[in-house]
C-alpha cells in the first residue's frame, strides 16, 4: 500500500481547530467536570493527532495513532517526575497546557479516545480528495 500524502492546509486547520476547540472548552465550559476532567484531553490528543498528520503527512493511518499515543502517554508518565526546572515551565500557561501537572489514569483513556477520533475522521469523515496516495518513483 502507497503512503498517503495528506492535504496540509485541511490537516492545518484541523489541528487549529481542535485546539481552539479544546482552549474554549476549558474556558467557557471549565466549570462543568465532565468537561474540565475529560473533554480537554481528549481534544488534546485529537490536536496531537492531526498535528502530526500535518507534520508527517505521508505517514500511514497506523504510524499516526501510534505515534499520537506513545507521545501522549509519555507526556503523562512525564507528569510523575517533578523536578523544579520543570515544575518552573508547568507554571507557565503554556507549559501547563502542554505537559500537565499529575498523573491520571483516566488521561490514557481520554488519549486513547482522541486518537480513536482522529483515526475514525481520517477513515470515514475526511473526503479521499484530501488524502491521496503518494506516487513513488523507483530508479
């Protein structure tokens, strides 16, 4: 099977979207737990998903996920060390976002779902048009 060759600007603006998704829900939405405890993560790993598929945008569906997941689960086990240094960059809101501050195990199950997300889109919801396979040329 040839790799795809993902379109960046639709993968571009997936990533954004998500993650402005994510930002506004914690903003507007923080107050509701179901929302403050679950929904942000899940909306993170959709954003690292199609944040790599805008990177890597001939990788396959399966590089994509796994490659998603264990990013995000080491950002998780990341959050059991804590050291000054990067309790200092946890602080800022941008690291915050980012890395996290304790691990949950629920985390791994709201990851998992985000991938499960951004695999289904790229099967069933993303036209084919915005995902051609890419022509090899063999010397």
């Amino acid at each position: 099977m040839l790799p795809l060759n993902r379109n960046r600007i639709v993968y571009g603006f997936l990533t954004i979207s998500s993650m402005l998704l994510g930002l506004a829900s914690r903003r507007f939405l923080g107050d509701v737990s179901f929302v403050k405890d679950y929904v942000g993560d899940v909306l993170w790993a959709l954003m690292v998903y199609f944040g790599l598929a805008f990177l890597r945008n001939q990788w396959s569906i399966k590089a994509i996920s796994l490659a998603t997941f264990l990013f995000s689960l080491s950002i998780e086990i990341s959050q059991l060390y804590h050291a000054p240094w990067i309790d200092n960059v946890r602080a800022t809101r941008l690291g915050g976002l980012i890395l996290g501050f304790t691990f949950v195990w629920s985390d791994l199950l709201c990851y998992s779902v985000g991938v499960g997300i951004g695999l289904f889109a790229e099967l069933y919801l993303i036209p084919t048009a915005y995902q051609t396979r890419a022509k090899t040329m063999h010397l």
